[in-house]
C-alpha cells in the first residue's frame, strides 16, 4: 500500500501567543500555528518553522517537509496520532526576516509549551531546532544524531530536516535511521508507562481507618 501524507489537525495557540506581536514574523503570518497532531502524545518532533499550509487557491496541502517527516515516521511504525510537531518560530516568514531576533522572541512560547505538554521525548530535525533549543550554536546534527542527551527532563535526539533530506535522497537512509531509534525509544518508554499504571491499578492505596 502506498504512502500517504495527511494533514494533522492545527492544535489552537494560547490567547498570549495568537496575538504575539514580538517579532517582525507577526505582519508575516496568516495565523500563528502552534503546533499540529496528537498534543498528548510523549513524543514532540520539533522544526524550525512552518511551511506552506495552503495552496493559492487557499486549499491545504502537505507540504514536502512535512511529507517527507511523516514518510520516515510511518516506516519507523509510527501511527499519526502518536506524533506531534511544533516549531521553534511559529509564524510562517514570507520574505526576508531577522532570523535570530525572531528565534529569540519565540523561545518562551516553546519553553511554554513544553513545559504544560511535559512530553518524555524531543526530537529535534535541523541544525535550527536543534541550535535552538539547546542554546548553543555549535550544536551540529551530524555529530549528535545517534545518541540522546537528557534536558529539561526529557530525552532528546537529533536527525536531518526533512527539507535537506529532499534535497540530498542519499541522507534517508540515515534519516529513517535516527527515526526507528527514537519509535525504539518511545516503545520502551510507553511499555513502561503502561506497566506502571497496571501496578498502580493492581496495588491501590490502603484505606485509613477514620
């Protein structure tokens, strides 16, 4: 059966950042996406900023980064309710913009988010988002991908964005690489998750006498 990419339902921004006026990025946008697919899921994929959402005729599509994300994702054995993706910049830029100022701005929406999502893995695609939530600019995919770091109480992984992955086929093979240890990662974490919620169920708490 073939692939088919699906457009994930927009999660709604917050009032505070739905009228964010903190960057130049705020008389760019036709809307502020927040982020799109399941929030309740445990794993967040994060990238560095929306892409096209419609077409000319103003119909929505999957764009190319975002099929080339859920491709990978699919092969690694993820369903799409299981995903959730959000962006380091919030607004779709149309032209020009100060890239740094904006990332700046944008930084305490996503520590927001995190913080009230609290997943239990982040996996950052692009030197952006992983430069980004880091806060160090000599982050490199290329050198952290493969391995996970512990931050802000989640596990964090790295891989290509989708876009150079496009651009570069011969980087999928590794892209759909970094994608099955994470769906590795996120099968244990859910396995343990559930075990620890069976034992809550099997040991409830004892009644005190009044």
């Amino acid at each position: 059966m073939a692939f088919e990419p699906i457009i994930f339902p927009e999660e709604r921004p917050p009032e505070h950042a739905a009228l964010c006026d903190r960057c130049e990025l705020s008389g760019h946008r036709n809307r502020v996406v927040w982020g799109e697919g399941n929030p309740g899921t445990s794993l967040v994929v994060l990238l560095d900023n929306p892409g096209a959402r419609e077409n000319r005729e103003g119909v929505p599509f999957v764009c190319g980064t975002r099929e080339t994300l859920q491709q990978a994702a699919a092969e690694a054995g993820f369903r799409p309710d299981e995903l959730y993706v959000t962006y380091v910049v919030k607004c779709r830029p149309r032209k020009a913009y100060d890239k740094p100022a904006a990332r700046r701005a944008c930084s305490a929406h996503l520590s927001f988010q995190l913080m009230r999502m609290r997943p239990k893995l982040l996996f950052c695609l692009g030197n952006v988002a992983l430069q980004s939530f880091l806060g160090d600019p000599e982050a490199e995919v290329k050198t952290m991908r493969g391995s996970w770091i512990e931050r802000a109480g989640m596990a964090v992984a790295a891989s290509y964005h989708p876009l150079a992955v496009r651009r570069r086929p011969v980087l999928y093979a590794h892209f759909l690489e970094d994608w099955r240890r994470v769906a590795a990662r996120y099968r244990a974490e859910t396995a343990a998750g559930s075990l620890a919620q069976a034992g809550k169920a099997d040991n409830p708490p004892s009644r005190q006498p009044y």
